[in-house]
C-alpha cells in the first residue's frame, strides 16, 4: 500500500527521534555514574524498536530490503569501504569544524563539537562497545536498513541515498552538527546499496565513531596545549591522502564492475519527493526537528 511505504518510514524517524530527545533529557540524571551504560541503552531504545516495527509492518504489498546477508566476496569491498570511511571521517569532521568556524567558536565550543554524546571523559569497554560498536549497528540497522529500503521503493537510487543522508543529520538534533551526519549518511547509504549489503555501512560506521572515540581522548588529554591549532591540519592531511587513496580504489572497483548502477524511480524528482515528504508521518517528524532547533 502506498500510504504506509511514504507514511511509515515519517512517523517511525518521529518515534526515534521522540525517543532519542526525550532520553537526552534525562541522561544526566537516569546515567549520571555510567554514562557508558547510558549511551548504549539510548541507541537501543531509539534506533531497534523503530527497525522491528517496520520490519513486522511488512506485508504482500509492503516489503522490505534490509540487506541482512554478507557479500561472499568481502575482500573485494573491504579495503575500498575502509579507505572510503576513513576520507568520509575526516571530510565530515573538516565540514563540521567550518560550520563551528563561521559562528565564532572557540577552542571550548570546538572541544564540545567532538564530545562523545553522555561519556565525557570516561574510557574503557563499555564506552568502546556502546560507541564504537552497538551504535553503529543500531543506526544502520534502521536508517539504511529500514528507511533506505523504504524510500528505495518510491523514490529510486539517488533520491533515496540523499533523504537518508538528510534523516541521519536530522536526527542528529543540531543545526552545528548537520553537514558532517549528512555527508556520512549519504556515504553510509552509497556503500549499502552499491554493494548490496548493509556491512560496508556497519564497518563505515564503525570506523567514523571509532575515530571520533579517539580524537575524544585526545582532546581530553591535550586540549591546554593547544591542540587544535595541530589537529586542524594534520586532518586536512589525512582527508586529502585517503581521498587520492579512495579514488584509486574506486577506480579499481568500476574497473571490477563490483558496484551496482544506479536504479531511477522512472517519475519526476519533484514528485517522488512530494510522495515521500508529503505526508502526516514526515511532516511531525520535521516539525519536531524544527521545534527542537527553535528550543535550544
């Protein structure tokens, strides 16, 4: 049915955001001595019971695409998603940091920017799995799992990769931090449907918070020496060697013809998009989000 494949996909990114608002609220005081513990049980609220309720809402005129199954060649797209994630980080993390720049942050505001959401300052292997580890999986799971296979039904290849981009930045709750969870959602959903599989996004994923957990650290320990003055350039560095390093990577993979064209939804974008955003589910979702910006 066409109402619930538009409608559906807008009132589940309503639920986890509601969720994910409403569990920021009370963090400090439900997690105030494990914040670790916190992180992980917020992702699992937010992100699982989204994914389950879209999962089960499939019918023989509603189906889904959740990519569950690992590539038998994974070689193949390993080192190139590796390389990929690694210049998507730095990309996103450069963007983010020029949006902070034009609105006059400061060495501090510059520090938040980076903050792992709830730990603060605290490092072990609970922080590392909830992080690092059950984050990344719960995210996909729902956003290119659920919502791209949701939208790729309607609204083709390239529109449904850019409504998920947009999906994950808003669900991020900050206008500060949108264009780097844009680029990354974008990314993540590119290498979800290029290689038919949802692991490359996982392992993309993975790879992002990882080394947002460590400059995390590293901010923690060297922020009074003056760190960023450093930590700017040697990211320009590192973006500009893993990009010539995607690219020849990329090359690599067009020449193997182990990415998947892309697919067009065969109608106007203009009225894919009215279908997809158009509706009661998308229209409180968006409203939430501009609710909260107006709030903060």
């Amino acid at each position: 049915m066409k109402d619930k494949s538009t409608m559906l996909p807008g009132l589940m990114l309503f639920a986890c955001f509601i969720i994910l608002t409403v569990c920021s609220l009370g963090f400090d005081f439900a997690f105030s001595s494990v914040p670790a513990l916190g992180v992980i049980v917020v992702e699992l609220l937010a992100f699982v019971p989204p994914a389950y309720c879209m999962y089960k809402a499939q019918d023989e005129t509603f189906t889904l695409n959740f990519r569950w199954k690992r590539r038998q060649n994974a070689v193949v797209y390993f080192g190139f998603t590796v390389k990929f994630a690694l210049a998507v980080s730095f990309l996103s993390f450069l963007a983010n940091l020029v949006v902070y720049v034009i609105c006059g942050a400061t060495d501090m505001d510059l520090s938040s920017m980076i903050t792992t959401s709830g730990v603060g300052n605290q490092y072990g292997f609970l922080s590392f799995l909830g992080i690092v580890i059950l984050s990344p999986i719960a995210e996909e799971i729902f956003v290119r799992g659920a919502l791209f296979s949701a939208f790729e039904r309607e609204a083709g290849t390239a529109v449904s990769i850019l409504l998920c981009g947009v999906c994950f930045a808003m669900l991020h709750g900050s206008l500060l931090n949108f264009i780097g969870p844009l680029i990354a959602g974008c990314a993540y959903a590119f290498l979800v449907y290029s290689f038919d599989s949802i692991w490359p996004a996982v392992l993309a994923h993975v790879i992002n918070n990882c080394y947002y957990y460590v400059i995390n650290y590293l901010i923690h320990l060297y922020s009074s020496f003056g760190i960023w003055k450093y930590f700017t350039h040697i990211n320009v560095i590192l973006f500009l060697l893993t990009l010539y390093l995607t690219l020849r990577s990329l090359e690599t993979q067009v020449q193997l013809h182990t990415l998947r064209p892309f697919t067009p939804s065969g109608r106007p974008v203009s009225e894919v998009l009215r279908d997809c955003l158009i509706n009661p589910g998308f229209f409180i979702f968006i409203s939430s989000f501009v609710v909260s910006i107006a709030l903060k």
